[in-house]
C-alpha cells in the first residue's frame, strides 16, 4: 500500500464501513453509530469529488435515519435495513476498490 493521505484516509474510512456493518449486526437499529458515520462519509464525499456514487450514498443516509428515529416496523423496517446493509456493503465495495497497493 502507498503511504499516501488519500490511501490512509480511504483504508480507514473503509474500516469504519466494515465496523459499521457489523455493529449493525450486533446492536439494535436505533443506535447512534451511523450518526457519526455518515457526516464522516458525507465530508469524504465532499472532499474528493467522483468518488462515492451519490445515490448509494444518500440511500444509505435516508435509510439509517429511517431506522434510527424508529419511523417503521415489520416487514418495512427489515426491507429498510436490507436496504442500508446494502448500501454500505456497496461504499464498501467502492472503499476496497480505491485503495491503491
């Protein structure tokens, strides 16, 4: 892996996203983790432009916030965090994919 900033900071923020995804696994799904990862995410996006796709960002913004504030229950709360789980294995995906060895 090339120390550059822009690698380290795509490792990390990839590890975030798998630490993410398995505290969605292990916790309740009001939990505030993905509070703090998504403006985390949001700020990455926003600072290297083109290299997050948009739309699974934002999906995945909408529907953490759909399970936090508890708006749905059911078969719409699993179908919404089926939704976010893929969301963020797909940041995943595009984390893993831009870090350069």
């Amino acid at each position: 892996m090339r120390y550059a900033a822009s690698n380290v900071t795509t490792f990390v923020m990839l590890m975030f996203t798998v630490w993410i995804i398995i505290t969605r696994f292990r916790s309740k799904p009001d939990t505030n983790w993905p509070l703090f990862y998504y403006p985390a995410v949001i700020a990455f996006h926003l600072s290297v432009p083109g290299f997050l796709n948009e739309w699974i960002l934002y999906a995945g913004v909408v529907s953490a916030l759909l399970l936090r504030f508890e708006f749905l229950g059911g078969f719409a709360g699993g179908f919404v965090r089926f939704l976010e789980l893929l969301c963020l294995i797909g940041l995943a995906y595009q984390f893993g994919g831009r870090v350069t060895m």
